[in-house]
C-alpha cells in the first residue's frame, strides 16, 4: 500500500457549497473509510467538491480538535475518530464472542462452511469462517468484503433496513458479479421482500461466486440488523434442510446481545396467544381441550 492511499470516498451529490459548516465537515471526514486512509489537500478537495481554501481552513480546525491529524504523507483520522472505531471495533468483538459456541455448532451439524459478517456501507465485513475442506473453495475471507446485494448475508442485513436506506446504500447501480447477481433496484426490493416473508432467510446461488450457494440470517438488535450467518456450500446443496438452523441461531444470538429484543419477541407471543384464546366461543375452546390429542373437525 503506498503512503497515500487511493480511495473511492463518497462524493458530494452536487457542485453547491453545503450551506453549513457541519454538512462540510462531515463530506471532509466521510472522506476517510479507515484508520489507513491518507489523502492530501488536493485530495480531499477533489472528493469533497470543496473549494481549495475552504478544505484548508476546515482541515485545520479538524486538526486542532483531533478529529483528523496531519503528517508528511497527508491528512489521516485522528485520535477522538480513533476512540469512536474502537467503539465499533468492541461491538465486532462482542458479536464474535456470542456467535462463536453457534457458529461452530453450525458447522459441525451441518459439514459446512459458516460465516459471521456485518454491513459496512454496501459491502459486507466477514468477521468470522469456519469450516471443513470446502472452506478451501469458498473464495472469503476474515477480513475480506463482498458486495451486500450479491450475498445471502447482505441481503439477509438490508432486508431489516427501510426502503431509502437501502437505495441509499446501494446506489444508483448494482454492480454483477455473475450473471445471476441482482442488477437493479427494483429486483433488490422484490428479493428483500420476499426475504422478510420468509421471516428474514435469505438464499443465493451463484450470485457472488459461481457454484456458490447460501442460507443467511440477520442477528437482529433493536434498531435494526447488527450483523448476519451464514452457511455455504457448493451450488446444489440442499440449503433449504439446513435453513431452519441459521434461523434458529441467528435468533439465539440476537436475544442473547439484546435481551430487550427477546423481551419484545415474549411480549408479541403472549399478545398473539391471548388474541387466539378470545377469538374462540368458550364451547369451542372446552371441546378443543377434550378432544386432547384427537382431532376434530
């Protein structure tokens, strides 16, 4: 990697100056995608749209109040953006430990390779991958990203966000891996739909790698999706067997991180059973009870 790092960061949507010094300052720091990331004036300037003078002189006072610092090889985060990726880097760590016992009952159930990642812009993190002598031929790596709409893990992470975060993240077009990833919008929509009908499992088959297949689902906060399992094999396993189990997991590790979430889910199953109980006549409820293990008609 050379001293300045080249980056795609996101550009400003226009040529306008942002009307606030806040809206500045956040096109300068989203500028930097991680603790590696050097740019140089020029650098930032061009990415950002900013004036020269105007980068400068905000440069400076990101400087003063440690959020950037400024070394011979360009401008790079300083130590306060520093402490809040440590921030992140705990809540990583966190989901690592809890996922760990299930990631590996996962693989020894199943034979197959698992994953633990997260979403990080529109791409997935994978922090995490266990398995046999298949994991030689899945193409991830800890540490390694992938596209969020090509992957079962991705999708099974968008799912859980509303529509305009997702058009947010995704952007204005969908890059293809292969010719059977997702390509547009629209179709992501239709899939992510379709993903939440299924109570939040989602499939892919040769849609990031050829003769690649994944079940996936999303460990859940209260928020939205903190992170997602998967299980991989090769394009004609039988994923739909196993789907159960990522499902089943991915739940166990969500109400472990978020108890709250588990309280929640409680509070809806009592709600739904007692909204079951009144709809029926008491006459009927009585004969249901006697009948036992009969059925009845």
């Amino acid at each position: 990697m050379s001293a300045v790092e080249s980056v795609e960061a996101p550009r400003a949507t226009g040529r306008e100056l942002p009307p606030s010094m806040v809206e500045r300052m956040t096109l300068i720091l989203d500028a930097f995608r991680g603790p590696t990331t050097r740019l140089t004036l020029e650098q930032v300037a061009r990415v950002t749209h900013l004036p020269r003078s105007t980068a400068h002189r905000i440069l400076d006072q990101l400087v003063k109040l440690a959020w950037l610092e400024h070394t011979s090889f360009g401008y790079a985060l300083g130590s306060r953006s520093l402490k809040l990726g440590d921030a992140g880097d705990r809540g990583a760590n966190d989901l690592r430990a809890e996922a760990a016992p299930m990631l590996h009952d996962l693989m020894v159930r199943t034979g197959l390779v698992v994953h633990l990642a997260v979403l990080d812009g529109d791409q997935v993190h994978y922090l995490d991958k266990l398995g046999g002598r298949f994991a030689g031929a899945v193409p991830s790596r800890v540490g390694g990203r992938a596209p969020s709409h090509s992957t079962a893990l991705g999708k099974a992470m968008l799912a859980w966000l509303e529509p305009e975060a997702v058009d947010e993240i995704a952007g204005d077009s969908l890059a293809r891996s292969t010719d059977r990833t997702i390509g547009d919008l629209s179709t992501l929509h239709q899939e992510l739909h379709r993903i939440r009908g299924r109570g939040g499992l989602a499939f892919e088959r040769g849609e990031c790698f050829p003769d690649i297949a994944c079940v996936a689902a999303a460990v859940r906060g209260l928020d939205g999706p903190v992170g997602a399992i998967s299980l991989v094999g090769d394009a004609k396993a039988p994923l739909e067997r196993v789907a159960p189990l990522v499902a089943a997991a991915a739940r166990t590790i969500s109400h472990t991180l978020s108890p709250e979430l588990a309280q929640a889910s409680r509070a809806r199953r009592r709600t739904a059973a007692a909204a079951s109980a009144q709809a029926w006549p008491s006459e009927d409820a009585g004969r249901l009870v006697a009948v036992g293990q009969g059925s009845w008609a």
